[in-house]
C-alpha cells in the first residue's frame, strides 16, 4: 500500500506542511522509521530526533518546526499515528462463517456475519450480533449475550446469562462470570454462598489477557463504556468500573467497590472491598486503597495517601536509620545538656 | 417457586416471628429486595434498613426487633441466608452424560452420572468419580483422578498424576500441576530440576479462577480439605495449604512453605518460601511475610509484624517528611544551646 | 531401572567415595529418603542429615566427611542432583504423532516426530520444527513459528507471527503475543494504539504457567536465551529480557523497560515503563522499581532503593511510632531548656 502524505492527512483531518506528494508505505516507531515511513512526535523533547529520523515524514503538532521533513500538523499527534498505524494495518479479514467443528447449543441467534472458529463452544438461547468473532476453545455458557463487532480471542470463558457490548474486545484466557468470593462461616468450614448474578460489560470496552471478572452475588458486576483492562487484573463480585476507566496490570479490586469514571488505577494496585474511587481519581502503582477516594485526587502508597504526601514521604524512608541515629545522639545530648543545666543552677 | 415463610424457617431450622404464612418467591439484598422477596440482616448497623427494605421478611439474630416486618430468627443469619439463595437458585442440572466428542483415553474409569462436555481430553488411566462434571476445554493428564461431585469449570488444566478430591469446585482457567520453578545453577545458565511430584487437594476445597498450582519437586503439593481460594492465587511447589484456610486474590505463596489450619491470607500477600503460619493466622492485605508466623498471629506489612505495630506505623509513615523537618530545627536549636551554654560556662 | 553408584557417578561426572556398587533404584529429598535412595546435600547445614538419612548414598561437595553413607562427591551437588532425577524421571514419551482432530491450517510445515494432540488449532503458514510437543486446547494464529524440541502445555494461546525458538518450555494458559496495552486520548474516552509488533521468544526459555506476554507496538518483544519465568508473570509491550535471567512470579513489567543478562526479579515485583535493569542486578521481593537500576545492583523498597538501605530502613519502620512520641518529647524537653536558659540569662 502507499500513499501520499496529502491522503494521509485527508484521513486523519491534519494539516500538510511541506511537499504532499510525498509517498508513505509504512509506519514506524522514530528510532526505526526508514525511507518510505511515517513516524510521529508527541513530546516535544523527541524534537531532535524528528530532524534525523529515517522516515520520510513526521506527524506533529500544529506549531512544530522541523526543517528538513515534510509534516502532518495535528492537534493530537499520538492518535494521528495511531489512526495511520490501523490504517496501514488494518484488522484481520474473518471468514465470516462458523466453523462445523464448533458446538452450537439450542435456540443461538446468531448475527449477520459471524465468525466463529473450532473448538468454540456455545450454550443454549445465546445471542451472537452482527459481525462479531470468537476464536478457538472460548465456552460461552447458557444465555449470554455478545454484541455487535466484538471480538474474542482464544480461550476466554464467559460464564452462563453475562452481557457483553457492541464492539468489545476479550483477550485470550480471561474468565468472565466465575463465581465470586463469597462464604458464610458454618462453624470451622465455610458454606459456599451461591453466586446468582451475573456481569455486565458495556460497549468499547476491551479487557485484557488472562482477567478475572467475577459475576455477582446477586445482580452484576459492572464493566461501563469504554473501560480498558491490562492483563492479569482481578475484579470481585458486585463492582462497579464507571466509563472510560484504565485499570492497568495486576490490579486487584475487592469486592462491591465503585471505581468512578476516566480513573487510573495504575500497575498492582490493591483495593479493598464496599469503598468508592471517584471520578477523574489517579491511584499509582502498587497503591493499597483502604478506603474512599475523593473525585479527581491522586493518591499513593499504603495505605493510600496524597500522592504529593506519598512522594515525600517515600523520599525520607532512605532517611531513616539515620533519622533514628540522629535521634538517639539528641537524647544524650538533650540529657547532658539538662544535667549541666542542673549543675548551673545548683551552682548559682 | 413460592414457599411460605414459615417452610423457609424449617429448612434453614430458625424461628418466625410475625406472620408464617407470608409468601416468599424470591431472595435478594436489602437494598434491592421487592415484594415477595425475603433478605437479610447480620451486621446490626443495617436494622434501619430491616425497616424500610422493600422485601416481605427478613432473617435475622434471634434478639432482633424489627416493627415492620416478619422475621425468621436464627444465630448465624449469613448462613441461613446462604441456604435459602441455594433453595430458590439451585445448581444447574448437569446432562449426566460424556459428549462423543471429548477425548477419553485408555482405562479411564467414569463413575454414575458425570458430566463430560465436548473438547474435554481427559489422559489414559484417570478416574472420575459419580457425580462429576467437567466442563468444555479441560485437560487432564494421565493418572488423574476426580472425586465425586466435583465440578471443574472450562479451560482447567490438571497434569499427569494430580489428585483432586470429592465436592471439590475449580473455577476457568486454573492449572493444577504445572512444574514448580525449581533450577539448578549450570555456569552461567540453569538446569531445569525435573519436577517429579504432583498436587494434592482435598475434599470441599475451591479453587478460583486462573489460579495455577504447582506440582511438587518430589512428593506433593497439599491443599487440604476444605481451602478456598479466590482467583489468580499463585501455590509453588511442595507448598501445603491447611483446612478451612482462605487465600484472597492474587496471593502468591513460595516453594516448601506451610500454612495452617483456618489461616486468612488477604488480598496480594506474598510469602517467602521454606516457612511456616501458624493455624488461625491472620496476614493483612499486601502483607509481604518474610518468616514464621506463630499461630493465631495478625500480621502485615513489609517485611510483616504485627498487625497493631503496623496500623501505628502506617499511619506515621504520611508524618516522616514534618517529622524529619522538626528533627533538623531540633539539631539546630541544641547546638545553639550548646553554643549558648559554653558560653555562659565561660562567663562564669 | 536400577544402577550402581559408580554408574550414576559416571553419569554426573563425579567421584565416588565408598562402596561404589551400592545400588540405587531411586531419588529423593533428604528426609523422604529411603533405602535404596540417592539424596544431595548442596547446603553444609544439612550435614548432619545426611549421617540420618535413609538414603543408601548422598552426593555432596568434594570436601565433604560423610562416616556413614557412600558418596558422590561433585563441586556441584545440586546439579548433579537434578541430572540424577532427569535419569531416574525420563521426560514423558510422546506420540510422534499429529491427531486428526487437530485443525491444521494450510500450508502449515510440520517437522520430524511432531505430536500434535486433539484440539490444537494451528492456522495457516505456521512452522513446527522436529520433536515439537503441543498439547490439547492451544492455539497458534497464523505464521507462528516453534522450534525443535519445544514443548507446549495445555490452554496456550500463541498468536499470529510470534516465534518460539527451541527447546522453550510454555506451560499451561500462557499468551503469548496479545496486544500491547496502547491508547492514544481521543477527547475523554480512548483510541486503540494497533499491535502491529510480535513476540519472539528465543532458545530454552520456560514461561510459566499463566503468563501473559504482549506483542510489541511495532517491532518485538523479546524474551532472551534461557530467561526463565515463574507463573502469573506478566510482560508488556516492546519489553526486552536478557539471556538467562529468572522472573519469580507474579512479577509485572511495563512498557519498553529492558532488563538485562543474568537479573533475578523476585516474587510480585512491579517495573515502570521505560527503564533499564542492568546485568546481573537483583530486585528484592515486591519491590516497585521506578527508574533505572545498575549492573550488578541488588535493591529492595518502594520506591527502590539499595538492599541494604532498605533492610536498614525497613527495620526501622516498626520503631516509627515511638520515634515520634521521643521527637515530641525531646521537643518539648528542648523548649523547657530554652526556657530555663533564658531565665538564666535574664538573672544574670
């Protein structure tokens, strides 16, 4: 494929700075782009690097001067590229068809469309949209439902009446409505409280490898619009993750918690169960959440904090075997001090 | 279904109070609870609910008053709670047939009634005891055997030679004896240690989702009856896990170490290896156990100890950064007074 | 199978010391041993154990005094150990064989002694080198590549053009090659940063069970000679690890980051994007590493810090709480002084 910078500036709406017939066949990463490749700056501190890259040109934003590389001037850089980058790659073609070697339980709908590979196994009184695909040894128990153009990759299991959206991508080996953690203690053992709800996942989410999203005790567990799951988290049963939310890797969410909308919870973060994160909140890497988090604050550490509080008091941990020492030789002065003092007084 | 409440009371062996003839058909939360609904009260900060919830009975502690509405009495409300989510929602009717198109091997023994989907592969010589199901994508290795009653869940993978008792639950995506990471230094490079054992567990034990358990060097790796775990618990090898103990999501617990009986292991614990945790332990959530636990401890922290000291030093930690400041101004103003001291010492 | 000790001395390359035509029919751990047995003490704290063992025969460092039992005496007793297991525990011997119910894809090249198992789903132009083992329920997307000798477990999700070198070991419910974690903001919700990159994992690597390793945004990620991971281990984007390091599980490692040769990243550690961990360095347990580590560094904390700084410092947390009533009193005691000493001054 190729196409001039002009075309490629038609379909991302960016402005061309500089000769616009000048052909594109790739995209790249800066430090790799070679002749015939697009590549982008988003930080300006990557400037230098956009006059001795080896591609032929360079999306940047609007008020970039690069002398010796023809550009697409846009306000939002990083998603030009990343609309260039699909464009160039476009997604796999599916066959469209459902394979004779998949199992196909009673009374499916399934959509216009429909790729389905085999070793796929499908409960009874599914619903499968239009368009939508599911890869090899997925298990899709009785009554779920999967949106339109949603996607699911190899080995995911999606447990009986969970809800997925339109346009939902599953990563292989995630479970969606295992059972949630839930005992009551009958004596020494536990009794196994049943796990009738189920989970719900909005359109445009997309939930990373090897997830764990249990269903609810009763009622759902809920994955809103837009919501991006790394690999390997964990949500229990009964939260809530409001729109647009990134929860990134090893994430583990207890229990009933809401998480608000457009929150980050960053890598290997651990929140305990029945508390609320508010909208718009940063929580850092590895933060232990023991309770609520007000709408739009960044908090660290454990237990979580003021990430600015975190930041200086993780600086003074170093500090303090020296901190203690000094402590010490204080007291001793402190006490010499006072007994001099005694002496002073007793002396006058 | 429809029970009145005075048979609900009978199969949950409590005491109505208030009207028996009521109607229940259905189960729910208190916040969620319709008419015809019956939910429950264990914690007493929720009686003012127990008032207004829009069920039709409430189950309860025996020396609880509520004006409104009839009650079954009974002393663990949570439990009998559970019983009757299990009577209006009982557990999915199983086929109790073997699909022709799962994979059974050579002198495999397939006791009454089990369940085996399509894509199931079950390995020459298992056992698989009455009663058991076993859901699409499983793998079994050779020489596994099944006990009765279990119900193992899509995409489990149990290899060669693990044994896995009666009533026994294990969630999609969990791997039972998978190699423990054991290697001997080589040079600069590793020798594998060929892991020769294999994993253990015993009756009424669940497992959550994508959980992996390693099968020992030598000998095993015992989960004992009773143990629940939650999803993405991580057991190395020749580890053993002992009855009624709990371990919460994304706990990770190192080769040879020991748990104990009615042990709670919190969320994202990590335990060092070649340890041992005492029977009726506490390990607080994100704990990092660096060495014994004595039994009936409460720990945390990293590296742990006790849970008091911890909660006191946590709550220092946001205050190291003034605390740090005041020692500086502290030094500052001894050594004026020191200053101050010889000088009037001189005056003298 | 039953040998001499002089014949298993000659199979590890060590000496014997003692009655070299003991025979021996088995191995085990030191106290499991039985007559018959061959044990190892690798550690001299375990000496005495060795005069106690069942064992018939112990292998040992050369300067070892065992009065009681024949030895083989070898620098490396560990390793010696593990190739007397390999011997006694010979690898399971496979079909050779490609079952019919696996979907091979078109022009697939398969090698020599290949065993494909029921369920493996291989798409289309995929490499399988000589000796290759895939197990049931894998899946390999288009243009994947296996070298000779590599084993693959059971649930392995390997997708389009990743490439496996030889003599890797994947155990089960691994994914390799989903997508990288890339979004570009698009107003408040998100844009999908395609994974146009790969995996490639190269010669006698073993990944854990339940890892996931994700392609590279544009070009690989690379999994070095002889890295071995641990289970749950979680890789993203563009990461590059060095040969023979070990990754304890339930690590996470960001975007970008490249770790050396010869690290060791112990159990739950957690890595920020864009960074480098230098050869041979050591992360403590649960550490959260947030910037660039040296060659040869061990560190320890959140944030990182060095091991011994960090064993110091964290031995000093519990002590924090008395700390500050000491710094509250020497304050107070301090304020006293200069409360005296003004008086003194006034007086005189």
């Amino acid at each position: 494929m190729e196409k001039s910078l002009t075309e490629l500036a038609g379909i991302v709406g960016g402005a061309v700075i500089g000769d616009g017939s000048t052909k594109i066949r790739g995209v790249s990463g800066i430090d790799d782009a070679r002749p015939g490749d697009i590549t982008f700056i988003a930080n300006p501190k990557y400037l230098k690097k956009g006059e001795t890259t080896g591609a032929s040109a360079v999306i940047c934003a609007p008020d970039t001067a690069l002398a010796t590389k023809p550009l697409i001037a846009i306000k939002n850089p990083y998603l030009a590229f990343a609309k260039v980058v699909r464009f160039f790659h476009p997604p796999a073609c599916e066959t469209g068809s459902i394979d004779e070697r998949a199992v196909i339980g009673s009374r499916v709908q399934i959509g216009k469309d429909v790729t389905i590979y085999p070793f796929v196994y499908i409960g009874d009184d599914c619903v499968i949209g239009d368009g939508a695909t599911i890869y090899p040894h997925c298990f899709l128990g009785n009554s779920v439902s999967i949106g339109a153009g949603t996607l699911i990759y190899p080995s995911v299991t999606i447990r009986e009446r969970c809800i997925i959206g339109k346009r939902v991508i599953i990563h292989p080996g995630s479970v969606i409505g295992s059972d949630g953690f839930g005992f009551a203690k009958d004596g020494a053992s536990y009794y196994k409280i049943p796990q009738v709800g189920m989970v719900q996942i909005d359109d445009d989410v997309e939930i990373g490898a090897n997830n764990t999203i249990d269903r609810a005790a009763m009622g759902k567990t809920w994955i809103q619009r837009g919501v991006k799951t790394d690999n390997q988290v964990h949500i229990a049963h009964n939260v809530i993750v409001g729109e647009d939310t990134v929860v990134v890797a090893q994430v583990g969410i207890s229990g009933s918690t809401r998480i608000g909308k457009r929150v980050t919870l960053a890598g290997q973060v651990g929140i305990v169960g029945h508390i609320s994160i508010g909208d718009d909140a940063i929580v850092g890497a590895k933060t232990g959440v023991s309770g609520d988090v007000p709408p739009g604050q960044i908090v660290s550490g454990y237990p979580h904090m003021p990430h600015r509080d975190w930041l200086k008091a993780s600086r003074t941990i170093p500090k303090l075997p020296e901190m203690r020492i000094a402590l010490k030789k204080m007291e001793d002065k402190v006490q010499q001090i006072e007994t001099l003092l005694n002496a002073l007084q007793e002396g006058e």
